[in-house]
C-alpha cells in the first residue's frame, strides 16, 4: 500500500509513451487520484530509431497530495536499450565511464524496471553505445532493483496475429501491452482502461479492438504468470480536495490557457480573437480555439509572430477580447506591436509559453528565462501587466485573470507559462461560469457621445474604449505620442512625460486589484520566521514538496507586475530568503531592484527540466 508512487514510460519516440502515460494518467484521475504529469521528449521531428538521442519519456505521480511528477520513480518501463540508458544514467548517459548512481538515476534503488527483452539484441545494443551484451552488469544496476523481463514485441505480435494488421502496425500496439502490465501491477479495473482506450480512438474505430486486446493480454500475462514482483495498490484519499466537491478531469496547460480565455470572453460579453503563429510548445493553444467555433471563437493562423499580435491588436481596436500565443523566439518579435498597444492603450493578452533558449535553443524543454523579456523587452517606457501560472490547472485560472485585467484596465496583459505546464496535466474541478469572477470590460460614458475625447480617463487613470461602429465615438488612435487633454499628435517635452507617467500610474494601480501575497506554512514547521523560499510560475508544486522537507515556509509569486502590495511585508519577517528559479536569477534581481534591503539568496538551475525536490533541499541545507 502506497499513499503515491512515480511511474516514467520510456522508449523510442515512435513507441507511444506520451500517449500510454497520459492514458494511466488519466485512469488515475478517473479512479480519484491527484496526477502531475512530466511528457518528456526529443526536439527532433524523429531522431533515429533505439538511439539515444530518440530517447521519449512519459512519467507521473499520482496519489495523495501531489505537487510534482516526482524526483525518481518506483516503476520504470524501458521499451529498449537506449530507453533503459537513459533512465538508469539519468542526465550523465553520455559519459563513457557513467554508471548507476543513485544521486542522478531516474529511479529508486528499489524500483521495478520492466524492460523487453526483445529489443536488446545486439543491434539495438551497439546503436545505444553499449560496450558489453549485459546491459544490466554494464550499467551497475543495484540488485535491489527489480528487473522484470518481458518479451513484449513477441508478446504482442503473437496477440494480433489473426488481426489482419501488418508488422508494423502490430508493432505500434506494443505500448498497450505494456500499459495492460502496469495496470495488473496496479491492479486498477481493465473496464475503465478499456474505456479511456475507447474514448481515445473513437475516431479510428478500426484501431479499438486490436489495442483493447493487447492491452488485456498484458493485464493477462501479469495475472496468468503471477510475474514475481511487487505490486502496488494505492490508498485511497480520505483528505477533501482543496477544490471541493464538483466535476473533476485531467487538463493539460495549453488546453486549460484555451478554456481559460474561452471562459472569460462568455463573461465579459465579448467575441474572442486570436492571432498566432505555431511555435513549439504554444501551438495546442490555436488548435484548441480553432476547433471552437461553436463558441464564437475567431483563430487565425497568420503568415508570422508579428503578423499574430498586429491582428489581434486590430481585434482590440474593434471591441474584441483580443490574444496572441508564442513562446520565447517570438514574444521578441512581437515586442514592437506590443509597444503599439501600450501607446494606443488597448486590452491584449499575450500568452508566452517559455521554453530553453536563446534563440531555437530547447525547443521542447521547459525554463523560466522569458521574465525580464516579458518586463522590459519593448523600446521606451512600456509598462505592461505581467502575470504567471503556476500549474497546468491554473492556467485556466490565470488566462481569465489576464483577460479581466486586460479589459478592465486597457493594457496588453503577459501570461507567462512553460512547457512543463504546457504539456503536463494536473486534476482539475471544472468550474461553473456563475462561480467565475466578473469581469467589467471598460466602456465610454454614454454622455461623452457625440464629443468623445480619447484623452479622457476614469478616476483609476484607465482610458474610456470606444471602437468602430459606436454612432457618436468617432476618434484616431495611433502609434504616435498624443496630447494629454486632447487625444492629439504630441511632441510637447512636458507633455511626453505627463503620457510615460499617466501610463505608468495606471499600471501601478493595478495592485489594488490583485489578491495579497500568501505564505504556505508547512504542516511541520520547524523553522519559524528563520526561512523561506520564494518562487514564481511553474516552480511551485516542486518548492511546496521542499518547503514540506525544510520544514520552512514558502511564498508563490502568480502576479509579477506589479508586485501584490504586500509583498516587502511579507518577505521583510525572514532572515533567510532563498529565491528558487529555473535561471540564471532573473527574478532575484527584479526582487532586489524593488527590496534592496532585504537578504535574498538565489539558487538556480537552466538543464531544461524542472527542479528535483531533493536539489532543491540539499541546496539549502548547503550540501550540495
């Protein structure tokens, strides 16, 4: 009995490991378990097969109280040589003389590793850098690791052989027959999983119940051969949800940042637009909204980056809720247009789905190297709003934050997340639209009709939005800098500096409108007012499990720009502030520009992972 347990899918990226990960994953949301998810895979279109730069993986933790896909996992499935590698070595696979080290493997020294002996001929061998035929001695594997050999291929082949299929297709069901094994080792019920599987083709029929059958084949073999090994059965959760009672699913953050913007174009009454341009990993986002027409929702794949937000600023300018999604190469050429809507002062969210950089960099990793762009990337003074989601379900909610913020207060919004968020996928309530916040679009005075001066501003300094087709709202709005009283082309010194000021003041003001800053208390707490560690975005499952650990507390930064107004409060009770980022220390140095009295430490990675718990507490313990 366990209250969680981590499982990594791994093979080649043609074996299905995401797909098999995200069907157990979702079987374990069905069956109330909390998951966080970690899809793992090469940047290339296809590296070759059974090499270790083709290497996929899949892992997850589900249980209770789940914060993060988990440092290491208890059950490994290794489709071939090169996957079984890379999950013992971990990050040192490439070292000639790397072997089993607990310190960077992937797994527990008590792990189950079920690998198919199929695929470590000596072919498949010599193609993942072996140098002896027993990879298991080679790679120093501890005898308290578990190894279960299963002739999968042969398995499975012999399972579809009166299906019709060709090799190759047999092939591909391999992943099923692995995943009906885990569900034995689990011994989660087939009838769900065999549902999900159905669910998953429903619109590839064909391709149902020749999966469906490898995969009961494989619960089959586990059962029939009574396989010895151990076996897991997780506890059931007797702690409420923190989300109460109510719908629950697992979402993935890309699909949660689409509902999101979804969500808040139906309160606020507005059509939704969205200008994009595909760039890994932001690209689910657009076909998440092209697919939603029923919900009057407009996405227009446009020729590029800057094409993307120069549409969806035109939308803005007509009354829409206006979005554009990117990641990191470009959010730097959209830079220019964003400046366009921040002098023109127009609602737009711009999501940025942060991934390793600089320039294609890692395209399918995952960093938190995009802050300062997002805060200061534009020419002049050109203060934005800046908010960051910190879970894949959360997106939802920080997508429709940055559309109420964006309409409410007439300023382009960035919503930080990462691929980590993107692609991982969280349990998630399923809010109803009445639970949600409102959200109040500014409008122009009805008695400023028929003398309506773009200059005006409400008591809060957010200009009134008029748009084309509004009988007796007929102004200009532009690029260039306007007079203060009177809405016109400006080049008045004082002038300048009244519109920088006025811009700044409203984005300042914005703090009014923000929840206070948190602290997580530990439920052990054994540090006092001695520590805390302090995070922003996606890091936060990872600091809350090693704030757990320390015993110490933990502050979570959601909203960046502005800061909420409580913050030097907050972070001047610790004697010891330890700021933990996936950088070189971009939000560290934004905290000390702010609070320069205040102690802040740093610790910071940049391997295009997320942090490992036990990093984490080893570092601030000063053992590392």
């Amino acid at each position: 009995m366990r209250k969680n347990v981590v499982v990594r899918f791994c093979g080649d990226s043609g074996d299905g490991m995401q797909l098999t990960g995200n069907l157990f994953a979702q079987l374990g949301a069905e069956l109330g378990h909390e998951i966080s998810t970690l899809p793992d895979f090469p940047a290339e279109i296809r590296a070759p097969q059974g090499t270790l730069g083709g290497v996929s993986g899949f892992q997850v933790e589900l249980g209770a109280e789940v914060y993060t896909p988990g440092d290491k996992a208890d059950v490994i499935v290794a489709m071939n040589a090169a996957a079984l590698k890379v999950c013992t070595l971990g990050s040192h696979f490439n070292h000639p003389q790397a072997h089993y080290d607990e310190s960077f493997a992937l797994y527990h020294r008590h792990a189950v590793v079920i690998v198919d002996t199929d695929a470590l001929t000596d072919k498949d061998l010599e193609k993942a850098q072996y140098h002896t035929t027993n990879p298991f001695t080679e790679l120093d594997i501890p005898e308290s690791v578990q190894i279960v050999p299963v002739a999968l291929t042969t398995l499975t082949k012999e399972a579809l052989k009166e299906s019709g299929l060709d090799n190759k297709s047999m092939l591909k069901s391999r992943n099923m027959f692995a995943l009906g094994l885990i569900c034995w080792l689990f011994d989660e019920p087939m009838d769900k999983a065999i549902h999900l599987l159905e669910d998953k083709f429903k619109k590839k029929p064909a391709l149902v119940a020749p999966n469906t059958k490898v995969m009961v084949d494989g619960y089959n073999y586990g059962q029939n051969l009574a396989l010895s090994v151990n076996r897991f059965r997780l506890e059931a959760s007797s702690k409420p949800s923190p989300e109460g009672k109510g719908v629950y699913t697992s979402i993935a953050g890309n699909k949660a940042t689409a509902w999101g913007l979804i969500a808040a174009a139906e309160k606020a009454g507005k059509h939704l637009f969205l200008g994009s341009y595909p760039i890994t990993p932001a690209t689910d986002i657009l076909h998440e909204l092209a697919g939603r027409k029923d919900m009057n929702v407009m996405a227009i794949q446009v020729e590029d980056e800057i094409a993307g937000a120069c549409t969806a600023i035109g939308a803005a300018f007509a009354g829409d809720l206006a979005c554009t999604s990117t990641s990191g190469p470009g959010l730097s050429l959209k830079s220019e247009a964003i400046g366009l809507a921040v002098m023109a002062e127009l609602p737009l969210v711009v999501i940025d789905v942060q991934r390793g950089g600089p320039s294609t960099g890692l395209p399918t990793k995952t960093e938190q190297t995009d802050l300062m762009q997002a805060m200061y990337g534009r020419n002049g003074e050109c203060p934005v709003v800046v908010l960051a989601a910190s879970s894949s379900a959360n997106c939802f909610n920080f997508a429709y934050e940055a559309c109420r913020i964006a309409l409410e207060n007439m300023t382009p919004v960035v919503l930080l997340t990462d691929t980590y968020l993107a692609n991982g996928t969280a349990l998630w309530r399923i809010p109803k639209l009445a639970e949600l916040p409102a959200i109040h679009p500014q409008s122009v005075p009805e008695e400023l009709k028929g003398h309506f001066n773009p200059a005006l501003r409400d008591e809060r300094g957010v200009r009134y939005w008029a748009y084309p087709g509004m009988e007796g709202y007929q102004h200009r709005n532009m690029g260039l800098e306007r007079d203060a009283e009177r809405g016109t082309i400006s080049t008045n010194p004082e002038n300048h500096e009244q519109m920088v000021l006025a811009r700044k003041h409203k984005i300042e003001q914005i703090a009014e409108q923000i929840p206070e800053l948190k602290v997580i208390t530990s439920p052990q707490p054994s540090r006092g007012r001695e520590l805390v560690l302090v995070g922003w975005g996606s890091t936060e499952g990872h600091l809350h499990a090693a704030a757990n650990q320390l015993g110490c507390d933990l502050v979570q930064f959601n909203y960046i720009h502005p800061l909420p107004k409580n913050t030097r409060e907050v972070l001047s009770q610790y004697k010891r502030i330890v700021v933990c980022e996936l950088n070189t220390g971009q939000f560290a140095a934004y905290l000390r520009s702010q609070f320069p009295e205040l102690p802040i430490e740093q610790y910071n990675e940049n391997q295009g992972q997320p942090f490992a718990v036990e990093r984490i507490v080893r570092n601030v313990k000063g053992e590392n």
